[in-house]
C-alpha cells in the first residue's frame, strides 16, 4: 500500500522524475514528518529543502550524492536495502552516463520544488567533493593530487575501515563464504578479513613465484602490506612506490618494525620515474585504475621495460562490465573518491599487455570476492562510527559509507568486476604446465 500525505507526496513526485519511475521504491519522509511511498520499503529521509535544491541544480546521481555526504538526505535502516532499491529504479539501474530529464520533467520536477519552497540559489557541494585541479589528465602534479585526495585521509581512518592487515583491495574468501544481506553477516566477514586478506597476499606471492633473493617492483604499495609479506614470508628484495606520503610514512614505519628495512625500500614515486630495473616480478594491486584508459599501453610498456626476460607480472584491477558503456565522469565516484580514476574492461587490459609484448599465463575473476570484502569494510565503519567521524569529519565518513556500500552492490550485480592477470615477459624460464603450481 502506498500513502502519500504532506510535504512528502510533492517529494515523491519529485523523486519519481529523477529516477524514472512512476513508483518510487523507498518510503520518503519529509522534514515536516511526512512519509509517502510503498510501506515497509526501505526509509529515505530528506532533512530540509536543501536536499531538494541540490537535486534540482544536479538533477541525477550527483545531487543525490551532494545531498547525502551534507547530511541533507540519510537512510537510517540497512543502507545496502535502500540502495539497493535505488540502483534498481528507473535511470539508476542503467549503466553509463545519467540520462538528464526532459524539459517536461524539469518542468515537473520545478513545480514541486516550487511548492515546497525549495527554489533557491545553488548550494555549495561538500567540502569532501575533489579539488584537482585543471592540469593536463594524468599528468605526474594532477595524478599526485587525485591520489592525496583518496588515500591521505588519515592512516588511523583507514586502519579502522581495512583492519589490521592494511590491504586496500579484494580479500580472497573460501569456498562458502555468504554475501547474504545481514548485520550479521558483515559482522562475521569482519571478523575473518584479516585471514582473507593474507591469502589473498600469498596467492599474489604464489602467481608470481616468489623465492629468497628476488627483486620485485610493487606499484601502488599502498600501506606496504604485500611488500612486507614478499620479504618477510618469501625473503623478496622490494621496492615498494606510491603517491601518498602519508602511505609511504606508515609502510616505512611498519618495515622497521618487522625488521626488514634492509629488504623493503619505500619510495614516493610515480611508476614513469622507476629507472633502476630490472626486477625480477612486479605486482600492481588495485593502481592501474588510477592509470587512465589512453594512458594504459604506456602503462603496460614502462612495466615490461622494467621486468628481466622472463619476470611475471600481476595487474589486479577492477574492471568495467557493462559492455561498450562507460562509466559516467560527473557522478558521485569520480567526484568524491576516484577523481580521474577510470575502469576499463578486461578485454581492454589484456590487449595492451599483450600489444606491449606480455605472454598472458593466467587470468582469475574475484568480483564476488570484492562484494564481500566491501561489506565487511562498511561493517567494520559502522561498527566504529563515531571514532571514524573523529578521525576524518561526518562527511568524509559518509562518502566512505556510500562509496563501500554502493560499490559491494555494483560488484554483486555484475556492473564491476576485478580480475587479476598474470603475464610474463618472454624468454628466460618457461612458465608450469598448469596453474595448480600457484592456486
């Protein structure tokens, strides 16, 4: 049954037009204590007319966002079942660009702003929204400040979100694992990420056939965390770069703690700058996103320049699946958490490692592996709430919230992926027959 009193029916009828759909799956209430919408559907709640003015100024995925990350919109309930219910209406279930509304359904959408007292000048976006600058895309100054934007954030933040093992990409979860929507389940993939993120380092390791005494390039070291499992567990030399000073601080801080400084060297470097090759293996976990399309075929020759006849290379990478749509640049993605970070497809990838020269050895889809990771990172924040808020701000929290949750539900559905693929440079040492030398 659908009821529709107060501010709320005008809201619905506003709501209606940005996603679409003539029923909206959400039960709204309205800031004078109206609520209109399917009962028990999930609640979104709209605080003041701000809310509204932003989605009238960015009439799509971007205002939605704005509003959200302000406070100006929440969803006190399961905030995976009201995006679920979002992603699933209308323009939002479609992938690509945000398809803007008519001029009749501005029309629409105006009216109902009108009458809810909504007009008004634009509201400045959240403080949290990227500031990158205007400099050439994918520039060495523009991609340092893209990544400062997402990664120093504050090393404490982080930890509390990723847990003790510091990786910042898809745990490998054993056969069984359930991605079932409950608090208790995300409480239970909490509690086991640390064990998931391990294997997912040694099956890294395993791929690229580590052994004492070899010298690998990680790009992207993030916190240092593979770094310091090649060395310590496998006695690897590494070499570990990022464009976070902050990350590079804690890896560095970390390697002497475990006692490996004299094998885990930490720089801030960009990977175009790397002159000291050649390494024998080079892993790249979850930074050739940051990379950019046009810029990928330069990515992928650096690194083979860079590998000795016969070294391996794992690219772990979430890629783009929903066919020769892109994903739209003016949403809340690339404006909060990835700026400038582009997916592309699988196929996209492998053709510019093997244009470069790569022999591909292997490739392992873990899109379900990510969904779980996610929900056990947005449990463990939800756990820690106000600590994460102390940490960072209420909006840095919530872009972390929305970012997580709606990410777990794009790979859940098949819009994400991220797949890991193994390639060699030719000559040196044959790779196994089989690839049960590594899983």
């Amino acid at each position: 049954m659908t009821t529709s009193k107060g501010h709320a029916a005008r809201l619905a009828q506003a709501l209606s037009v940005v996603l679409g759909t003539e029923e909206i799956p959400l039960r709204l209430r309205a800031w004078d204590g109206s609520e209109a919408g399917p009962e028990g559907a999930p609640v979104l709640e709209f605080h003041s007319r701000r809310a509204l003015r932003r989605i009238l100024w960015s009439p799509g995925q971007l205002g939605l966002s704005r509003a959200y990350v302000a406070g100006d919109i929440d969803s006190p309930g399961d905030i995976f079942a009201a995006f679920t219910a979002l992603s699933s209406a209308g323009k939002f279930a479609e992938p690509g660009p945000f398809r803007r509304p008519t001029a009749g359904e501005m029309w629409t959408l105006l009216r109902a702003a009108v009458r809810l007292g909504a007009i008004g000048p634009q509201p400045a976006p959240p403080p949290e929204e990227a500031k990158v600058g205007k400099g050439r895309l994918h520039s060495r100054p523009r991609d340092s400040a893209a990544i400062s934007h997402h990664y120093d954030v504050g090393n404490d933040f982080y930890a509390l979100v990723l847990g003790q093992s510091m990786v910042y990409s898809c745990a490998v979860w054993p056969d069984g694992t359930s991605g079932a929507e409950s608090a208790q389940t995300g409480n239970r993939l909490a509690a086991g990420l640390d064990e998931a993120q391990q294997e997912k380092l040694d099956l890294v390791c395993r791929k690229l056939g580590l052994r004492p005494g070899m010298r690998v390039l990680d790009v992207g070291c993030g916190w240092g965390s593979f770094a310091l499992h090649a060395a310590g567990k496998y006695g690897a030399t590494v070499v570990g770069i990022t464009l976070s000073t902050e990350q590079a601080n804690l890896a560095r801080k970390r390697a002497a703690e475990a006692g490996l400084t004299e094998r885990v060297d930490i720089r801030v470097q960009d990977y175009r700058d790397v002159g000291d090759g050649p390494f024998d293996a080079i892993s790249s976990i979850g930074m050739s996103e940051h990379v950019g399309r046009e810029q990928t075929p330069a990515y992928t020759a650096a690194l083979f320049g860079l590998l000795r006849p016969g070294g391996r290379l794992l690219n772990h990478a979430i890629s783009w699946n929903a066919g020769p749509t892109k994903p739209d640049p003016d949403s809340f993605l690339p404006r909060y958490v990835f700026p400038d970070g582009e997916m592309i497809s699988l196929g996209e990838m492998v053709t510019a490692l093997e244009g470069t020269g790569f022999e591909v050895l292997d490739v392992e889809a873990l899109r379900r592996h990510y969904a779980l990771t996610l929900r056990a990172w947005v449990s463990r924040l939800e756990a820690n709430w106000d600590h994460a808020v102390k940490l960072t701000s209420m909006g840095r929290a919530r872009v972390w919230r929305l970012y997580m949750a709606s990410s777990a539900l794009g790979f859940e559905n098949g819009l994400t992926g991220v797949n890991q693929v193994l390639v060699q440079r030719p000559g040196g040492n044959e790779p196994p027959l089989r690839r049960t030398a590594w899983v």
